[in-house]
C-alpha cells in the first residue's frame, strides 16, 4: 500500500512538528560540520575532561606509520595485499572494500572482505586468483575472500572471483555475505565477457555453496554500493552509487511464498519480484526531487515506491529509465547498515551536480512508518588537509557500544569516527599511511567498518594499498553527552 502524500501531510499535522524521529542514534549533529569539529583538540590527561566522556580521547601518532589511535587502543594487522598469503599460496589481493564478520567454528571470527578491482586483470598487480569452481567472468578482477582469524593464527581464501568492482555490500540475517557490483559494465566493455552490475551472495561457512556463482538478477543490473535485509519484512534496500544523474534508493520486495534462507536466491527467476525506485515528499506534500534539499538535521520525508520498468538495464540503465519527478535521487549513495527496525543509509557528498551542496549526509528508513530521517550533515569541509573536521562519510554500522562507527573516504585526512546518540562525535583511527609524497601526501579512505560478534574487536580496511586491521582496546558504551 502506499503512503500518499496525503496521508503523509495528515500524520505531521497531527504530530505538530512532523513524523516522530526512528531509531535510537537520534540527531548527530546539529549544524552543517558541527561533526567533531573540536572533538580532537584536546590532548594527554585533558581528555577525559574535554570529551565529556565522550570518545576515547586525542589519537596518538603510530611509530609504525600505519594507524594512529587512542591510548589504551592498538591494532593488529590481519591482511596486507602483496604481503599476506592466502591458502593457496597466492598473495592477498588489494583494495579491500565492504566486509562483515560472521562467527566461525571453534571459536574464531569469518569475515568476508570485498576487493574493488574494476576492469582487466592485466590492470592490477594483484588481482583475486581465479579458483576453480568460483569464477563468474574469467576476465574481471574483483570478487571476495574469506578471513578466519583466531587469537594467533590467520587464514584466507577466495569466497568468489571473476566479479567486478566489488565495492560494499550487506551480510543477511542467516549469515551469507551479499556483495555489490558497482559498475554497469556490460559484456564487450572493459574487456568483460558477461554483464556485471549484479550482487553475488558469498557464504563463508561453506565453500560449497559458493560453487559456479550466480548473479542475483532479481535485484536488478546497476552500480550496486550496498544493501541490506529487513529481517521481518523480508524486503531488500540497496543503494546506487552513480550520477549523470544521481542514484537511487531501490527495495526488492520478495515473490509471495518465497522464504529467505542459505541458498535461496539462487532459486529465483531473473524477475523475481518486485524492484522499486523511492520516491519522497515534503510534509507538505511537495515532492522531493534530491536528498540534499534538506538541510536541517531532523528532516523528515515520507517515502512511496516506484516500480522500476527494466531491472536488467538491457538497454538504458536503470536510473535513467525514470523522468524528472518520478523518483527521488541523491549522489553518492554509499554504505548502509540495519539497526533500530530500519536502515541506515550514507550519502557520501553532493557537489555542482546536485540541488545543494554537502560533504556528508547518513538517512535512517523506518520501514513500519515509511520515512525517511535526516540523522547526519556535514557542511562542505573548507580545508580537508587539515585534521580535525570530518567529511566524505562512506561505510557504517551500527555500534554495540551505542551510536554509529562511519568510515571516511574524504579529501585529505581519513579517519574512523563515531557519533553517539545524542549528536557528539569523537575520532577512533586515523590514517598515517603515506601513499602519496612528503609534498603531496595521501591516504587512501578507509572501508570495512564492523565490529566481531562478540562487539570486542572493530575491524576497518585501509583500501589501498589493501591491508584489513583488527583495533581492540577499552571500548565503552558511550554517553548521550
């Protein structure tokens, strides 16, 4: 059924001031680069004090030029491409992107790591090897492996290969990893052999199943960056990371009977069903044309659906196939997480191409009330070189310990940071890892962010050159502030 804008506008008057905020991260911020701003000006025993017990106090500079963090907080470095090993004997591949963690037998921790290899194999150095049985183009780069980690011991291996820039993605409520083709590439382009642009599930406790690789047309052909499973209402929510125009926010809805479960998308038909493109509007009924039209934090939209006309883009991509107010759009669709009975989803940035401009923006979806809240924004950072303000959010999840932990792919400085729930934000890594020059420095963004089952360990990939990161330390829940 949809929510008309009728009944939208019917439901803020009553409320007085719009739709009742979801979820429990509420407001972070709340001004445009209010997000940590003075948040890493303190330094030594003043912490504690100035965060208000907040955070985890000033980063501390890292000997080893890989990772600055808090004191009491270190790192463990559990992949590095070209240096680490997989099974097989080949090494790690690079740029790692999307991950999740599973729990693994005998105690040990499985994640599946993304690699966001996009194009010929001749083009990078170290692309995921091509295993019998887990190949779905023989000429594409990326794909996944999985990383079983115990207390002192490390194994990876290849989860699928022949996939294409396999950037985010999504792990599901009965333990498979979803992963995310972001590029449109079609057979012929790129050198590929088969379309790309599909999502592939990966189950990491059972090499079996990841035999002879099936896209999941269901989902339909874009620039896939993430998505996630509602576990109630069995609906997917991905995002498209695009523009020329801006992306969009798609829900699968499954075919009547159909039950999720460990191998079951591959049982469906190319037009399983049904894909729709959201559309939102103002409390007043006005159509919302762009997300970054908002710009106060507690913005509230109602949401409807709009059926997608050719999920499998055979001849137009699928964002194009809709005209001027048919569909809501937004650049930089990134990362999603679940958490709170509905979605969290990242808008990385918005420039000349989008209605206003922004460094940042996180969205939560409540589906039960079917809207759309504006949780996160960031002004445009005036001078990214500089550490303190934050912007280019990407990857996120929702933390054990309260609030998010969002993963910068920004200009300039990149950091891991978290935002609680009251609005006050605190850095938790930064990246030292120098891969450009002493004068043009660079650091790669960071990817990945997820904590282990046990909440114990936050994982985080630096993407390039390819290294995944275990940081442990006095982790605490963290106050409203």
């Amino acid at each position: 059924m949809s929510l008309t804008r009728r009944d939208f506008a019917r439901k803020s008057a009553i409320t007085g001031a719009g739709v009742a905020l979801a979820g429990s991260v509420g407001a972070l911020a709340t001004a445009p680069n209010a997000l940590a701003s003075t948040d890493t000006d303190s330094a030594g025993e003043e912490s504690a004090a100035a965060h208000g017990g907040v955070g985890y106090g000033p980063l501390l500079p890292d000997p080893d030029g890989i990772l600055a963090l808090p004191a009491g907080f270190k790192y463990r470095i559990i992949t590095y491409s070209g240096k680490t090993k997989l099974e097989s004997g080949e090494f790690t591949p690079s740029n790692h992107d999307g991950t999740s963690t599973f729990d693994g037998p005998r105690g040990a921790t499985l994640l599946v790591n993304n690699h966001e290899l996009k194009g010929p194999r001749a083009n990078w150095k170290y692309p995921v090897p091509l295993t019998d049985g887990l190949v779905y183009d023989p000429a594409a780069s990326g794909g996944c492996t999985v990383v079983e980690v115990r207390r002192d011991q490390v194994a990876e291996w290849v989860g699928i290969a022949g996939t294409s820039t396999n950037c985010a993605g999504g792990n599901t409520p009965w333990g498979t990893w979803l992963t995310c083709e972001e590029t449109e590439d079609k057979a012929g382009v790129n050198g590929m052999t088969k379309d790309h642009g599909y999502v592939f599930e990966v189950d990491p406790s059972d090499r079996r199943a990841n035999q002879n690789p099936k896209p999941i047309k269901a989902l339909g052909r874009y620039a896939h960056e993430a998505v996630v499973i509602d576990p109630k209402r069995g609906h997917a929510f991905l995002t498209e990371d695009a523009a020329g125009p801006n992306g969009l926010l798609y829900r699968w809805t499954p075919p009547e009977g159909y039950c999720h479960g460990r191998g079951k998308f591959r049982t469906l038909a190319d037009d399983a069903g049904v894909l729709q493109a959201f559309k939102c509007f103002d409390s007043g009924g006005k159509f919302v044309d762009d997300l970054s039209r908002a710009t106060k934090i507690g913005t509230v939209y109602g949401v409807d659906w709009v059926d997608v006309p050719d999920r499998d883009a055979k001849t137009t991509p699928v964002r194009k196939q809709f005209t001027d107010g048919q569909v809501t759009r937004a650049r930089k669709l990134e990362g999603m997480w679940w958490g709170d009975g509905g979605t969290y989803i990242v808008s990385s940035y918005a420039r000349t191409e989008s209605p206003v401009q922004h460094d940042g923006a996180v969205w939560f979806y409540d589906p039960k009330r079917r809207t759309l809240t504006l949780k996160v924004l960031l002004g445009v950072n005036p001078d990214p070189s500089k550490d303190g303000a934050f912007d280019g959010p990407d990857n996120i999840t929702v933390s054990p310990y309260g609030g998010l932990v969002i993963a910068e792919d920004g200009e300039g400085v990149q950091h891991l940071f978290g935002a609680t729930d009251s609005g006050r934000t605190y850095p938790i890594a930064r990246n030292e890892l120098n891969i450009g020059t002493e004068e043009a420095p660079e650091y790669s963004e960071f990817t990945g962010v997820t904590f282990s089952p046990d909440g114990r360990t936050l994982f985080a990939n630096i993407q390039t050159p390819g290294i995944m990161l275990a940081i442990t330390g006095p982790w605490k829940r963290q106050q409203r502030g």
